[in-house]
C-alpha cells in the first residue's frame, strides 16, 4: 500500500467490515507499541497475551458497534464472562486496546510501525554486528591464551613434582 493510499477506520462502527477494520486497526496498532512489543519479549506466555489482546480488540470494537456482551460472545466463541471482563477493563489487554482506542480519539487513527519494522535500523544492526564480530574475536584470542597459560601452568606443575620428587629423594 502506498502512502497516498488509506483506509477508512469507523471508530464507532456501524456494519461488519467495519467492525473488523477497527478490531484489526486496534491489534495492529497495540501490537506496534514499543511497551507492548518489550512485555510481549519478556513474557513466557507470548500465544497467550496475543490472543489476549485479539479478544480485547474483537469485544471493544464490537461493543462500539452496539452488539451487547452475549452477542459478541458467540460472535468471538468466547465465555460471556471473558468478554465482560475486557469490556469492564479488568484485563490488561482491554487496558492497552482502550489506550490505542483513546489515542484514535485524539490524533485519528494512525498506525506507526517500530523502526525496526520500518527498517531504519540498518545502521544499528550493523554496528553491533561489528561490535559481536570483534567480541568473538576477542573471545578467541582470550581462549588462546588461555591455553597457553594453561599449558604453563601444567610444565610448571610437573617440574613442581619432579622438584618435590628430588627432595624427597636425597
């Protein structure tokens, strides 16, 4: 898509495809947040907190369609009870959905991809590619000496025995 080319976000839907156009403008954007991005990393349970936040942006944009909390449990197949708790934001996935909806609110709706993502960050991987290369080269020297050191340490134990071994004998 080019950057002339934009799609229409509903933030207060009013058919399906709109509905999805929000949930998916939702997940993208919370996603995309370096916060989210930095707990999803750190967290052990990464399938988990996706889904968790998938379900979070399918109730809240449906809810802002109007569906009540029963009809958007069937409609995502979850637990009403599941849904009742991201519509009441005792979830933290609704908590950063309802963030990223409040945002939309305030600026529009615009999805800003990490530099990462965007790939400004050549430069950066580069230099701390060069920077791991020379730590391994380092690392290797480091081993090397290491080595020898050892081996010295081993000729200067033998003659510490062959020494004692002499003395003993005379």
């Amino acid at each position: 898509m080019s950057e002339e080319e934009t799609v229409e976000i509903p933030l207060k839907p009013a058919s399906r495809s709109e509905i999805h156009r929000l949930e998916a403008a939702l997940i993208i954007a919370t996603l995309l947040r370096e916060d989210v991005l930095q707990r999803i990393r750190e967290s052990t349970e990464r399938l988990t907190w996706i889904d968790s936040l998938a379900v979070a942006a399918g109730a809240f944009a449906r809810a802002r369609a109007g569906m009540t909390a029963s009809q958007i449990a069937e409609d995502l197949g979850r637990s009403e009870a599941t849904v009742r708790r991201h519509l009441s934001g005792r979830t933290e996935a609704a908590k950063l959905i309802e963030e990223t909806y409040r945002k939309f609110l305030a600026e529009g709706v615009r999805i800003e991809l990490p530099a990462a993502v965007r790939g400004e960050e050549p430069q950066r991987a580069r230099e701390l590619e060069s920077r791991v290369r020379e730590l391994e080269e380092r690392v290797r020297a480091l081993e090397e000496e290491n080595r020898e050191l050892r081996s010295k340490v081993e000729a200067a134990r033998k003659l510490a025995e062959e020494l004692v071994g002499a003395l003993k004998g005379s």
